[in-house]
C-alpha cells in the first residue's frame, strides 16, 4: 500500500509539473500561430527592482497592431541591455490582447522542452501503472 501511495504522489506531481509546462507552452504556440510583428517606438525606459534582489530596466514601447489600433506595453530586460539608437524596436504581439508583447523572435525553447519532456514522463508512467495493474 505504501508503494502505491508513492507511486500515486509522483503522479500528482508530474501531472501539475504537465500542467503547468503545458500552459508555457500554449503561451509560445499562440505566439507561432497568431502572433504579429510590428515595430515599436520606444517611450521610456527606467530601473525597477523586483523581487527585492534583482534590478531590471523596464522598457516602455508604443506601436500600432494591423488593425490600427494603438498600444502601449512594456517588457523587462537586464540592466546591460542596450536600446536601439533609433528607439525603435521589432516585436511579436498578440492582436488585441493587452500585454502580450515581446521582442520579436524571443522564443522560450525551456518552456516547450520542459512540456515535451514531462509529455514523455507522463506517458511512461501511466503505462507503466497500466502494466502492473493488468500483470
């Protein structure tokens, strides 16, 4: 019984690890099929500390989706980042979802491998539990 109680924890817990890489995932799949690209002018850029620990520069951006309307976001990078001389910016954005922006061709290749291989853990244990229950 105590076997199986373990057995069913790391279960649990792959499941939620599944879950989550899975939601980082779907954030970059969006990205690859409806994501846009446009160029953004730069408005402000300014130091803010986060977490208590670390200091970003945050980086505010304008820029017109396709359709025409007009946004503003902002994005955090490291401190030794450099803006463009011109001020201006290539990104990704998501039409009309507010805070969906990022530098264009940011990819999150950790996020995706993370997925597949809890993908793969996930499967190994379930047909794993499937042999032994009908063996």
């Amino acid at each position: 019984m105590e076997d199986e109680t373990r057995r069913f924890k790391i279960m649990v817990f792959v499941g939620l690890l599944f879950v989550l890489s899975a939601y980082s995932s779907c954030q970059e799949i969006k990205y690859s099929i409806w994501g846009k690209t446009a160029e953004a002018t730069i408005s402000s850029t300014q130091r803010m500390r986060m977490r208590r620990t670390r200091t970003v520069l945050v980086v505010r951006y304008e820029f017109t989706e396709e359709s025409g309307a007009q946004r503003t976001d902002s994005m955090a990078q490291p401190l030794d980042w450099q803006p463009p001389a011109d001020g201006k910016l290539s990104i990704d954005y998501l039409a009309g979802a507010k805070g969906e922006s990022r530098l264009h061709g940011e990819w999150n290749f950790i996020a995706v491998s993370f997925f597949l291989v809890m993908l793969g853990t996930m499967v190994f244990f379930v047909v794993k539990t499937f042999r032994s229950a009908y063996a």
